[in-house]
C-alpha cells in the first residue's frame, strides 16, 4: 500500500477555543492501536528477539524461535493471506470504469504473469542451452562479471521462474517502502503536520533508498536461493553498491530527521506525532543489514507488513460499511470470506492442482503452489499502485474522511 499525494494537509481551523471545538483526532482505528499496527509491535517484537538472540543456548528460548516458523504459517491465514486477497476487492468490485481506466495494473500484468507460467507448465523441460537467445544473454553477464547462472536454466521452466522470482523481489522492496511512506503521509494528514514538496520528496528517497541497500546486498554474491524445492539464482552486481547504498540509507536517515522533523520543530513548534515516526522508525528496523535478526527478517516482517496494511483496509471498509444495514454481520462475513479466499488462493487449490498433475515429481517444484504466490505477490503490488492514492474519491471519502 503507498499513497502518493500534492497536497497533504488542510490549513488547520484557527480563532476557535479548543474546549469547545476539541473532537477525537483522526486515526485508522484508534490512536492506540494504530501506534502498534503501524510499527510499535514490531518494534517491541525485534527489541525482544534481537536482545534475546544470544542467549540461544537456552532451551526456554531457543525454543520459541523455533516455534516461529510454525507460529507465522498459520497466522498467515489470519493477516498475511488476507492482506493481499482483500486489495483485489478494493481494485476490481469498483467497476469497469475503474478497471478500465487501469488496464495496465488490473488487466495486462496478470495477463502476462498467466501467460508466463502457461509457457513454463508447457515447456518446462526444454534446455535452455537450445535457446540462442538465453545463451547469449549468459555470455554477456559473464562479461559484466553479473550472475550468469540467473539466465542458465537449466530448464527453460527454471529460467522463467526464476526470472519471476527475481521480479518479486525487486517489486515487494518497492512496496514495503512505498507502503510506510503512505503511513506517514495519512498520519501528517490526519495531524496536520505540514510537509514541503521537498520535505515529501526527501523522506520518499530515504525510505526507498532502504530497499535499494536491500535489494544490492542479496544480489551481489550471485547465491542460489530456495523456496519449497525450488532453486534459482540472484544476480551478482558490483560489490561497490553496498558502501554506495549504505552511504544513501545513513545520509537519508540524518537528512529526513534534520529538514523535515527539527526544522519543522524550530520554524513552526510543530513536532511529528508518534503513530507518523513509528513506521519510519520500523522500516529501518525491519530491513537494515545492521539489525537483521534472522527469524524477524524473514518470518515477522512480512507478518508486521501486512497487519499495517490492514489498519488501512479497516478504515476504508468500516467506513463504507456505516452507511449500510448490518455493517457487524456485512463485516463478519467479508472479513471470513477473505481469511477462506486467502487459503484457497495460497494453499489448497495450487496444491491440490499439483497433487493432481503430479508436477513435483514431473520437475522437482510445487510448480501450481509456487506459481500462485509470485503471481499473487508481484501483481498485489501494482494492484495497490492504482488503489492508494490522496486524490482518489473513494480514499478521500473512506480513508480521510
């Protein structure tokens, strides 16, 4: 989720006594709970584990590190799942119109992600090797000192996916950060804290320049990945682009809180509110090098990143569903058909079609179960690019409202 926007916040109401026009300040759900959807738990959550990380030798902890892979599979049920389902019913129960105006986002990208996987289910067993063009393509990487390996198969089924994996990675760096960027803006709104086009645009670059020091350090060794038997290869960029990145994220950190939240401080007294810092803050937590806990980076921070999505789907559809009858029962039932939704799409359909197909013993990869989640992830990001933004009407009057 990132939301972009011109024009942040109205001028704040003047000449009126605060004891009489005093009212509850704006919030996704309330002041308190956003603080911990938004980052403090994760916050809180990393604080424990990287505090506690050394003390593994201790079976009372090592083990509830271990439980953590089991823990977050089934919680995915609940936030992960749900968080990417529901943002196809933001998207597509808007009407044509809106699909239409979008046709890139909401129909050519999943057109080509099935038309992608359609080609690798018919010809996953051709060598890559007979495909001139791929041959090439290696041999120039070599020559760039890049990861050869990315464009070597040695299927043409292994090539394509992992190609596929390889755009995920690139496209959910730019959403987590995009995402918080959204966080901070919709809170400068509902506080009315005042951004400068510079301010905006400095504190944008900074968060994103998190992802690209991320995305740089897991492509610079050229290092086999896995997920669920399968196997593919990042890319093998120049070494100097991590001293260059980390220069950008420390740079950026020092300059946001130096333009944007002191000079704000001293020109106007007006100091950032908490729920706007928290998602900054956790960002840095979640994907630097430098505070990389194993089990966090790759169990909870994907878990972190949807319950903050969530707030905002909580808003938006408590919002609208005010305006109906029922809107306890209307909820309930939108909020399990999502949880089931998630499940189907994730988890039984792919692999009830790979059970049927035999495809794990066809090519050694859950070939449906890992096609529907790069499907799922990669177009849940350009879903959400046409969903989140200031100017929308449906966002001004369920978001902001």
């Amino acid at each position: 989720m990132s939301i972009t926007t011109s024009t942040l916040a109205p001028s704040a109401v003047e000449g009126l006594s605060p004891s009489v026009t005093a009212a509850p300040r704006q919030a996704l759900t309330t002041r308190f709970v956003d603080f911990w959807l938004l980052g403090g738990a994760s916050l809180l959550a990393w604080l424990v584990m990287f505090g506690t990380q050394g003390f593994r030798a201790a079976w009372a902890i090592d083990q509830h590190f271990k439980n953590l892979t089991v823990t977050t599979a089934s919680l995915s049920l609940l936030i992960n799942y749900p968080h990417f389902l529901i943002s196809y019913k933001l998207a597509y129960s808007r009407g044509r119109a809106f699909v239409t105006a979008h046709w890139w986002q909401l129909l050519v990208v999943p057109a080509a992600l099935i038309a992608t996987f359609a080609f690798a289910y018919a010809y996953y067993s051709t060598p890559v090797s007979q495909l001139p063009i791929f041959s090439m393509l290696s041999s120039d990487l070599r020559g760039l000192g890049t990861n050869a390996q990315a464009f070597s198969g040695p299927r043409l089924g292994d090539l394509l996916f992992g190609l596929t994996f390889n755009v995920m990675i690139f496209t959910v760096g730019w959403h987590y950060t995009k995402q918080v960027f959204g966080c901070m803006m919709v809170y400068a709104y509902f506080d009315k804290y005042r951004f400068t086009p510079f301010q905006r645009t400095l504190t944008k670059y900074a968060l994103l320049s998190i992802w690209w020091l991320n995305f740089v350090t897991a492509n610079v060794s050229g290092a086999q990945n896995n997920f669920s038997q399968f196997k593919y290869y990042a890319f093998d960029l120049p070494d100097i682009l991590v001293p260059l990145t980390t220069f950008l994220v420390y740079a950026g950190f020092v300059l946001v809180v130096y333009e944007v939240f002191w000079k704000n401080y001293r020109e106007r007294g007006q100091a950032p509110g908490v729920n706007m810092v928290v998602p900054f803050l956790a960002l840095y937590v979640w994907w630097l090098p430098i505070t990389r806990q194993y089990e966090f980076y790759f169990l909870l921070t994907p878990f972190f990143h949807s319950l903050q999505y969530l707030a905002f789907v909580y808003k938006m559809e408590d919002t609208r569903l005010r305006g109906l009858r029922n809107p306890e029962i209307r909820g309930t039932i939108l909020a399990f058909s999502i949880v089931v939704a998630g499940w189907l799409a994730f988890e039984f359909v792919p692999n009830e079609i790979d059970t049927a197909l035999g495809t794990f013993n066809s090519w050694q990869m859950f070939f449906f179960f890992t096609a529907a989640m790069l499907f799922i992830n990669i177009h849940h990001y350009f879903i959400d690019n046409v969903l989140w933004r200031f100017k929308d009407p449906e966002i001004q009057k369920y978001l902001l409202a």
